[in-house]
C-alpha cells in the first residue's frame, strides 16, 4: 500500500484540533506561510534562467546589498500575509519599520518576522538559502494596529517557528511546540509532504561550524572551545569534530539538526553582538532546536529567555548539542571575564 502522504497543512490541522478553542486562524495562517514557501521556491529553483539574480542596488536596514530574489521573497511575504487578515502587523529582515496592513487585519490575532531569505550572499553560487519565520501572539487589543511590544516579547513566547530550505529539494522544517517536523515540497501534486516526522537532534555532535576567519577576534574562551573541537590542546578531543561552513545559517543549521552539531557565530572585538538577529535568525532557530532536544545560547542563557530591546538586535549565537553549548558558556565563564563581549 502506498505510504500516506501526509501534507503539512493537514498535520497543522491535526496539531489544531488538541486545541478545543482553536479558532482555525493559525492554521489559515501557516497555510499563507506554506504558498509563499511554494512560490519562492519555484522562483529560487529558476533563478539561474531568469534575470532575478544579481544585485538590485538597494542596500537593507543592515547596511547590506540586496539581491533581487530577496527583494521578490521579501514583497512576496509581505503581500501574502499583509492581505491574509490573521496578522496585524509584521517584521522583516529586509525593512526597518513594522509593516501594517489595511484596517480590516487590525483584528489579526498574530504578528510574524521574517528573514525572507536568508544567505542571499550565496544565490549566485547555487548554494542552499532560506526563508525563515516565526509567529507571536499579539499582545496589544485586537481592533488597533500591531506594535511594537507584539514583536519585542522573548522567543520562549513564540507560538510557532520554521524554516525552508531551497536546496536540492525544497523542505520546510517547522515546530509549534509539538515536536519538529520536516516536510518535503512534491513539485509533481504541489504539496509539502510529511518526510521527517517529530526530528530529534542526534546525541551526538560530530560537527561544528563556524568561520574561523575571525579566529583573532573571539574571545579566549570561544577560541579554547574551538580548539576543543579541532583537537587543540590538552583538552582537544581525541577524535576531531568534522568542520562544516557553508556561510548559509539555514543550510549549516538544517544538516547540524539531521546529523548532530554545534553552530557558533561569536560575538567579536569589534562586534561583541556578533552578526546573526535575535528576532528573526536566532529565536526561530532557538525555539525549532529546543523543541527537537537541542539548546541555543548567547555564550551566557538561552537565547529564548532573551528580553529583547530592539527589532533588529544582534546576538552572539552558540546552538545545538545541549552538552556543547553547556561547554560553550563554561569556557565562556572560565576565560572572558570581559561581559560586554559576549553580549
Ligand atoms: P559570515 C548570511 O549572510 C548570514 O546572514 C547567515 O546565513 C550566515 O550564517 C552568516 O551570515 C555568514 O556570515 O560572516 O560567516 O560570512
């Protein structure tokens, strides 16, 4: 008998109804999440055929060019789930200020940031990009528009976060509490199917990624951690962790959650915030990892208990292994005295 093909818009629907008082809005909402992933990838998937590659001339709020498939993920987003009604307000990697939609969404239960895609820099190549979400429940009255306060509320609050990834197939990897699940885009009937049901970090940590471009600038204890990994020194690991980059969070972050890893990008002399975002980078990822039996941490507590100020702020990111990100902040207490370096 054929294997049941179960999509990701029925799990959703599945995990809704342990909700007796679900009103069906999130769901409708995910499904508006799910169409813009179907088109984005379509679009990402044709990139090289069509002249949407390459740089618009546009720079964004964080001061870096904007590719053309960015600009088009970022309006697609922002398009759908302006006009959805579920949202009264979003965020995103791509615009400095929140994005209202017309008064009737002013009655959207939730608010959602984005980083509508995410390693751009490698489109040209023909390297794995992402989208990424996560979704808040408002907090302000329903009736009035979004604010501020509905975003600035700590990752332990998310209601639902996830990724997709365009790579050699499109897989959307989500988690609303419930165990992580990762779906897999079937271009033939135009679904994402169930593929890797309730994923579950592996015990063991056999990678670790990070660009050691930086090396001079870490801290002493990132360094002493890195060594660690390479086998450096008198705590060296006997065995060696393999050392994966592909300077795309997502891709580097999806292959540590199948395989086992540790994902640092540190907080630096000259930037002690490092370069990922807390709202709409690190919280998602924060939240799908702990859910799947991982831990993310700023090098001093979990990301998600992170009271954030701004919506753009940037955060040092140590995530995977719960053991290794453990080690992480004990090399971190044991060697940098200096706070203010690891944010
Ligand atoms: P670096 C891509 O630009 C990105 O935001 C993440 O996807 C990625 O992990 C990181 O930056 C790579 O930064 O400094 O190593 O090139």
């Amino acid at each position: 008998m054929a294997q049941e093909l179960i999509s990701i818009n029925r799990l959703i629907a599945m995990e809704g109804r342990r909700y007796p008082k679900a009103t069906g809005e999130f769901s409708a909402l995910m499904s508006e999440i799910v169409l813009t992933a179907k088109i984005i990838s379509r679009e990402v998937n044709k990139a090289g055929l069509i002249d949407i590659t390459g740089f618009t001339g546009d720079v964004n709020v964080q001061g870096e060019e904007v590719r053309k498939l960015d600009e088009y993920a970022n309006d697609l987003f922002l398009h759908i789930l302006k006009y959805s009604g579920h949202v009264c307000a979003m965020a995103s990697e791509e615009a400095e200020e929140l994005i209202q939609g017309p008064t009737y969404t002013n009655s959207g239960k939730y608010v959602v940031l984005l980083d509508p895609l995410d390693g751009s820099s490698n489109i040209d190549a023909n390297v794995s990009i992402g989208s990424i979400f996560a979704i808040y429940r408002r907090i302000s009255p329903s009736g009035e528009s979004g604010t501020l306060e509905d975003f600035l509320q700590p990752g332990r609050n998310l209601v639902a976060a996830g990724y997709v990834i365009y790579g050699s197939s499109t897989m959307m990897v989500y988690s609303s509490g419930q165990g992580v699940h990762g779906f897999t885009f079937d271009s033939s009937v135009g679904t994402f199917a169930l593929s890797h049901p309730n994923i579950k970090l592996p015990d063991k940590c056999g990678i670790y990624s990070v660009n050691e471009s930086y090396w001079t600038k870490w801290t002493d204890g990132v360094r002493k951690y890195v060594e660690r990994c390479k086998g450096i020194g008198e705590e060296g690991l006997e065995k060696p962790m393999s050392a994966r980059y592909i300077g795309s969070m997502v891709a580097d972050f999806h292959r540590n959650l199948l395989y086992g890893g540790i994902f640092l990008y540190p907080g630096t002399v000259g930037k002690p915030q490092g370069k990922l975002r807390l709202m709409y980078e690190a919280n998602p990822m924060a939240f799908i990892l702990e859910n799947a039996g991982g831990a993310a941490s700023n090098g001093l507590i979990d990301v998600l208990d992170i009271t954030p100020t701004e919506l753009h702020q940037r955060t040092p990111l140590f995530m995977g292994n719960k053991e290794e990100v453990a080690l992480i902040e004990n090399y971190i207490k044991q060697y940098d005295l200096q706070e203010e370096l690891v944010g």
